[in-house]
C-alpha cells in the first residue's frame, strides 16, 4: 500500500511543480506584451516629442 501512496504523493506533487512553471511562463509572456507595448508608447509618444 506504502507504494501506491507514495506514487500518488509524486503525482502530486509533479503537478505542482508543472503549475508553477506554467504560471511562470504566463507570468513571462505577460510581462513580454507588456514591455512591448510600452516600447510601441515610446516609440509613438515619446520620439516625437524629442525630435521637436
């Protein structure tokens, strides 16, 4: 019984750990838009203003 357990806490936890690196990749592409778009906002808004 000691193994069946023991391979449901592995289970476990390997789909706690595959959560965490699916958030992280998430939180990476996220964070990728958004540094895009404020790269696009300066681009527009802020080279403009500079060049004047």
């Amino acid at each position: 019984m000691g193994g069946m357990e023991k391979g449901i806490a592995e289970l476990r936890y390997r789909l706690f750990v595959a959560r965490i690196i699916d958030n992280r990749k998430r939180i990476d592409r996220k964070l990728a838009g958004l540094s895009e778009f404020f790269s696009e906002v300066v681009t527009d808004a802020v080279l403009p203003a500079v060049r004047q």
